[in-house]
C-alpha cells in the first residue's frame, strides 16, 4: 500500500498567497501543468479535498412526491447551492479562480432522465451502437462536437461520456450506450466522439473501467479472467480510447475484476492505467462505487462521485494521523486541474444559456441516425415501391415515435417523450420506457403523400394480420426497451411481437421489419419477412429517419458492430451468469445481489471472434450490412514483412450510389482471425476505386504473459478481407518478422 500511495508523487505545498493560483489561471500561455501546479499549490488542504468529493447536482425532491426508501441518500438531498441540476457537482473555489465542476450524463447527448433540470432538453442522438454501425471516426468526432457544444451552452463542463465496455453479453441492457464488441472499432470510435466533446472545452470522461459486462449484480459480481486476456480486449479498447481521445478523466466501474473492485483496483489503476499508460488525467469512480477511503486512495482513485456513504470526509483525519499522504491528495487535485486545464475549461468557462442551433443539430443527428441504420436482409422489398397504394404500419406506438435507452444516458429530446407508463407517477415514468415524438408513420406519410397507410399498433396479432393482409405490403416496427439496471434472460422480443410479426408476415407475403432495438435479437420469423433494417435508438429525428431509408431516399451504410447470434447456445455462458428476474430494476438501485463470479474463459475471444473458435455460424455476422447496390473486389495486393498492407480494388457493380465498408481481418499464428482496419469508400454506379487498408499495429501484436509485454512473434499471417467477419472475400497469407513494443506505443 505504501508503494501505492507514491503514485505520481508531487512536490511539497508552497506556502504562497492564495491569489498566485488565480494569477497564473489567468495567465495566457502557460501550460496545463503549470497552470495546474500553481492553482492546486496555492490551494488549502481543505479546498484540495474538496476537489476530490463530488456532490449530486440535482435531487428528486423537486418531483414533489414521495420517494421510496430505496431511492439513494445523494437523489434524496437538497440541491447544493450553485448546481445546475447535473449528475456531479464540485463547488467552485473563486480564490483560486477555478470554476465549479457541473458533471453530467453522457454519451448519446447532454442526459436527464427527467428530473435533473425540469423542462431542459437536448438533441437526442442515435445510440452508441448506431454510431459505431457507421464504421466512420469522423462522424464519431462530430457527434462529440455536438454534444459537447451543447453542454457548454447548458453551463455543463464535465461530460459522463465515453462508453467503451465491450459487448461480451449480447443481452446486457447498456450495450447501447458502448460501441460493441471489437477493440478497434470501439476504441478508435470513442477515441474520436471524446476528442469532439473536449474540443469544445468539455471535459470527457472514458468508463467503465473495466469489464462492467452486465448489469446483473454490477455492484458486487467479480469479473474474472486472465491478463492476456484482458489487455488484448477491454483493456485494449480503452487504451486505444485513451491513446486517440486524450479524455480528461477516466471513471472507474462498479464490479471487482479479479478479486478488487475497480475502484479499489492497484493493478487496473496504479499499475496500468498511471503506470502503464501514464494516464495524466483523473479517475473519478462512478456513482456509489467505492468502498473504502485507504483502499481506493491507494490504488489511485482521485475522486469520489456522490453515494450514501461519504468515505471521503474522513480524508482529511487521515492525513492528519498519517494514514495518507499529504502528496497523494495533493496529486489527485492536480489531475483534476490539469485536466480542466488541458481541454481550455479554466480559459472558456461554461454558463447556462448558451445559444443552441437546435435546427442544424437536429439534421445532423437525422444525418447520423441513417448513416447508422443496417439492413439486414432484403428480399427486394426494400426501397418502398412507388406502386404501393396502401401499406400497413404495424407495431407498438409507431404512430407516436422512436424508442430511446432508459438510465442515466437517457436525452430527453427538443420535442420531448411518450413514456409508456400510463397511469404511474411520475417517479415511475421516468424510469419507464421512452419514445422520442418523431413518429415513423407521419414521417412516412410525408414521403409519400400519395400513399395510403394503415395503422394497427401490434398488441393483438389476428387483428394486426387482417390490416396487413388488405394492404400492398406491410412495415413492422418491433422494438425491445432496454434500461441501465436491466438485463434480459434471453434474445426474444417482448410483448408477443414474434408471434406477432410471423402472423403478419403469414398474411402478407411482402412484409419488412424495422428493428429499434439497444442489443441483438433473435428472429424466429426471419425466412418470412422480405426485409430487416436495424434502426436501433435513432433519436432526435429517428422517424424520419427511417423513412429516408425505406423509402431511398436515403441508402443503407451501416454494418453491424455487434454479432446477431443464431441462438443463445452459441454464447460463451447460454445462461447469463447471476440473471434473477426479480432483480430486473431500473437503474439497478434498491436491489441486493450476493455477490458472485463471472468467469470470462473466451479471455479476448468475443462475439465474432468466439464463433470463429468455435466454428459456429451466427444469425447476423459482425460488420455485416447490405445496401442498395453491389460492390465488386478484386486485385488483392498484400504487403508484408515489418508491418501488413494490402491494396485491392471496390467496384460498384449496381444501379446507384453506395457506400462500402472493406474489412480486414488478421490471425496471428494459433490465433483467431481479429478486425485490423477497415476502408469505406463512397462510389457512383460503375466507379471503381484502388484502396490500400494498413493493419493496425495494435492488433498484430499479442500480449506475453511471461514477459509481460506485447510481442508480435514471427510466421505466417492468415488474413481476409471481406464485407464481414462471416464473409470473407479475397484471402490471403503473408509472413511478417518478429516485433515487441513497449508500454508506451
């Protein structure tokens, strides 16, 4: 412990006037650490601990009704003096010239659940999934830029952002805020959406660190697995995050990993993260997962977020009696400043009321939505005929809107929800599911006014088959909410749409299905229907669009960065470790799990990659994504030797414009084939266009568990390069030298 507590250690306080730290906050040019050296220093040790207690910034008092016992201390406090309504709030310290800290959720826009800043809303953008389905780090980039433009203009300068936990369980009910389940793509993409939210002097955090897999028993299950198998997955996603995105802080997860909670963790925070990685930012945990002030100083937590028991008040008498060290507190405030520092907070400091283009953002998150959209299959159905004179629309409150993620991460959109939660009070409605009022079925009239529709909302199936059976063809939107706190026992989708949808499809041959889900699904009646389009949460515009999509005037680009198992039996754990249906609970609070392990024996083996052990075929491969035209390859030219590159040639073969995504995947010797790089290009009917796709050094290399570092050995290379993980193209073999890189690559 120790050892542990001279992470980082810092100079001694300078016994200087407080108005220094102001002076040289207001001094143009001088670095973040300077900067952060002379604010901290000039700092009491009082207003450094200060720093490292974070309060809630809102509280459900304001609902007006009673709250249950279950509902945490920190959601039943007054609102602190000076908060905005946020999830966190550090209150400022004027002497210093450091503005107050307002944190809030998160990733798909600036949060509330509804009852953070009654009445506020925002741009809701599509999910996390949607956006890594774009396989586009520029548009990762400006999705950031949006979200952290308006949380500026709301006087919020600490985004909740940057989920990146792999999608090890296709039933976990936040895998639609994450980015899915391959390192690369996950990392390279929230690398990117965090970098936009910082470039407008938003501070961004990355989470949940590490191995937060599910939500069942998050505060007390132990994830279990071996190092290699952590630093070649979810460890590598958040390094190439880290690497790329530069995140001011990193929040720590709720779960053990090998025995210690994460935020009590020496070896995922002291040894990797600030050791390893060199991590110059803050580790802020999340909201209730600490469990000891000695323990989670030592490992290197620097920040306690709010939670019923405040073991950070006993900070200062630990310092005092020589528990902690004086230089450690004074560490953990320094990176709390650098960071504000390093992303222009302390230059450009957010205030309420700021101007917000809800028009222009409300485009581009409709622009985002159908960039992500992934069509599945089509039969030919797909795009909507001009010769369909009536089309029913099927399915649950498709004649009100989409349907968006509940929890923390839920944006209550410009517009505002349908919660589908008639007759509950309303701290039940906020947890209930929400729809954002962007109907499909107005949207669709709008595209094509001189159509016909027909609207049954699903709930009985004989009815909703006799609807479509008078029409031309019939539209089914199937959806399965999903809620932080919530997993599912299976890939079923509720409310009886299965049997549903097969009755539709039984009546009406030339049936689609619009998908708004935040996982994959399992399709019984897949062979029946003519069409699939995974929409997921779609957001702001989410309607329309989906009837850009449909109707073509907007083509599909999205590829899947998720597997669509064939059944759960394909999974490395068919029954989800610790599920109790009983303790399905929005949020998960007010539940108590015994605690339990997980063991992830696939190690860095996920999803796409696991069936590829295993020889098994999915439903749906990861990157998998059609559109409305065909593209050709040809003309495979690798490179091997110090690195892997290789050179083809995409020909649009088909009638229209569409995008392409090449994918190229690599196994080291022994190993499993693993996405290095991927090319998507834009090409016009008959357009070809020469592409080279270098593989990621990252991902050739494995991790050592006897040297314990990364190495890269020499052999023969199996490689592909196809449209999916299940659809290999154009393959090849290629022999590189042997290569190791250090922790600091």
């Amino acid at each position: 412990m120790a050892a542990a507590l001279a992470i980082a250690a810092a100079a001694p306080v300078c016994a200087q006037d407080k108005a220094a730290g102001k002076q040289v906050n207001q001094q143009e040019g001088a670095s973040p650490e300077a900067r952060a050296t002379a604010i901290v220093d000039a700092m009491t040790l009082e207003q450094q601990i200060g720093l490292l207690r974070s309060k809630s910034g809102a509280s459900l008092l304001d609902l007006g009704v009673p709250l249950p016992s279950f509902i945490p201390e920190p959601m039943r406090a007054p609102k602190p003096k000076g908060a905005i309504g946020t999830a966190g709030f550090v209150p400022a310290i004027p002497e210093a010239g450091l503005p107050a800290l307002h944190l809030a959720d998160a990733s798909l826009g600036v949060a509330d659940i509804g009852y953070l800043r009654p009445g506020d809303q925002a741009t809701a953008l599509p999910s996390s999934l949607s956006l890594a389905s774009t396989f586009d780090p520029g548009m990762a980039r400006e999705a950031g830029r949006l979200v952290g433009a308006e949380a500026f203009a709301k006087g919020i300068n600490v985004q909740l952002a940057g989920g990146v936990n792999l999608a090890r369980e296709p039933r976990n009910g936040r895998n639609f805020e994450y980015f899915g389940e391959d390192p690369l793509l996950a990392g390279r993409l929230v690398g990117e959406q965090i970098a936009g939210i910082q470039d407008r002097h938003v501070a961004s955090t990355i989470k949940h660190f590490a191995l937060n897999a599910q939500e069942s028993g998050r505060f007390v299950h132990d994830a279990r697995i071996g190092e290699a198998g952590l630093r070649e997955s979810d460890l590598l996603a958040f390094e190439i995050g880290i690497k790329r995105g530069k995140p001011a802080s990193v929040m720590c997860a709720y779960n053990k990993v090998n025995g210690a909670y994460a935020c009590e963790s020496p070896y995922l925070i002291a040894q990797v993260l600030k050791g390893d990685w060199r991590f110059p930012g803050w580790v802020m945990s999340d909201w209730g997962a600490v469990h000891s002030l000695e323990g989670s100083i030592a490992a290197g937590l620097d920040q306690q977020s709010p939670q019923d028991k405040d073991y950070f008040a006993d900070l200062a008498a630990a310092v005092e009696r020589g528990a902690i060290p004086r230089e450690r507190v004074r560490d953990a405030a320094l990176r709390i400043v650098r960071g504000m520092a390093a992303v222009g907070a302390l230059d450009h400091v957010a205030r309420p009321g700021g101007a917000i283009d809800r028009e222009a953002h409300a485009a581009r998150a409709q622009t985002m939505a159908e960039a992500g959209m992934v069509l599945l299959k089509n039969d030919g159905l797909l795009p909507l005929a001009a010769t369909a004179k009536r089309i029913a629309v099927i399915g649950r409150h498709a004649d009100k809107g989409v349907l968006a993620g509940g929890g923390s991460s839920q944006v209550i959109p410009y517009g505002g929800v349908y919660r589908d939660a008639p007759g509950a009070n309303p701290l039940s409605a906020l947890l209930a599911p929400s729809y954002g009022l962007s109907s499909p079925l107005a949207a669709l009239q709008a595209a094509l006014p001189g159509t016909e529709f027909l609207f049954d909302d699903g709930s009985d199936a004989a009815r909703a088959a006799q609807v479509a059976k008078s029409a031309d063809l019939a539209l089914v939107f199937a959806v399965k909410p999903e809620v932080e706190g919530v997993d599912h026992a299976d890939l079923s989708l509720p409310y009886g749409q299965d049997a549903m949808i097969a009755a539709v499809a039984a009546a009406n041959p030339r049936t689609g299905v619009v998908l708004e889900t935040g996982n994959p699904i399992a399709m019984p009646w897949l062979d029946r229907v003519g069409a699939v389009l995974e929409a997921w949460f779609p957001g702001q515009r989410g309607g329309e669009a989906i009837a850009a999509i449909l109707t073509g005037k907007s083509a599909p680009q999205g590829r899947l960065p998720i597997s669509f198992p064939a059944a759960v039996a394909q999974l490395p754990r068919p029954v989800l470790t610790g599920f109790d249906p009983a303790k399905q609970r929005p949020l998960g609070i007010g539940v108590t799990y015994a605690p339990f392990a997980i063991d992830y024996g696939e190690g860095s083996d996920i999803g796409y990659r696991w069936l590829d052990r295993n020889g098994a075929t999915p439903l749906f491969a990861f990157g998998h994504g059609l559109t409305y035209t065909s593209f050709d390859y040809s003309r495979l030219k690798p490179r091997g030797g110090a690195d892997l590159t290789v050179r083809l040639r995409i020909t649009n073969t088909g009638k229209r414009r569409g995008t392409e995504v090449a994918q190229l995947y690599v196994a080291p010797p022994g190993r499993t084939h693993r996405l290095a790089g991927w090319a998507r290009v834009e090409l016009a009917p008959g357009e070809s266009r020469e592409v080279a796709i270098s593989a990621d050094p990252w991902l050739l290399l494995s991790w050592d568990d006897t040297a314990r570092r990364w190495a890269r050995p020499a052999g023969d290379y199996r490689f592909f390069v196809g449209k999916s993980a299940g659809d290999p193209v154009l393959k090849g073999v290629t022999r590189l030298s042997a290569a190791s890189q250090s922790k600091e690559r």
